[in-house]
C-alpha cells in the first residue's frame, strides 16, 4: 500500500517535540509537482549542524550517545531516496522554534 510507510517515519519526529502544538502533516501543491511537508515545533536543529544532517551517521546531538535514540541515518537515507527519484529535501530550522522538512517531488 503506497502511503503505508510515511505513518511509520512520522514518528521520528515526535520523541523531540512538544505533545502540543502536534507535529503538523500537510501536502503542497507547486508548479513543478508537489511537495509534502513535516513541521514539528520542537528543541529545533543549530545552524552549524544543518549542512550535515544529510551525511550518514551524523546526529546532532554532540554526545552521539544511543540512548537518545537513532543511528543518523534517517535523512540520509530519505535524501538519497528522494534524488534517485528526481526529488530533494528541504530543511528550515532554528534552536527552540521547530523544524520543517519538505521532501519535494517533481512532475
């Protein structure tokens, strides 16, 4: 089943982010395809650390210690994904104001 697997990555999201305001889902509408669009109003990502969230293994927090959950790839992956299919992901964040990811599929 095509959307199947977005419910199940929705919640890497949720363990940094506030019970309320919910993570918002929303699918765009652009002149060159569409774009769905994942904003969440959590601790948020540094400056510094944007350029490489997309590189493997890397995570933002500085300790990389497993018990604050992940292995860094998902991004990564999700990038890699979204280019072998025309596609990119776009990333809007700041320290204590949440984070928007946009993964923009072209027609």
């Amino acid at each position: 089943m095509p959307g199947r697997p977005y419910p199940r990555r929705l919640p890497l999201f949720l363990p940094r982010s506030p019970a309320s305001p919910p993570v918002e889902l929303s699918l765009r509408e652009r002149n060159d395809g569409f774009s769905i669009v994942v904003k969440d109003h959590g601790i948020g990502i540094p400056e510094e650390s944007i350029d490489h969230i997309f590189d493997p293994f890397y995570r933002v927090d500085e300790s990389r210690a497993r018990d604050t959950g992940g292995y860094g790839l998902g991004l990564y992956l999700c990038q890699t994904i979204m280019k072998a299919h025309g596609g990119h992901v776009a990333v809007e964040s700041a320290p204590g104001a949440g984070t928007e990811v946009r993964l923009v599929f072209r027609s």
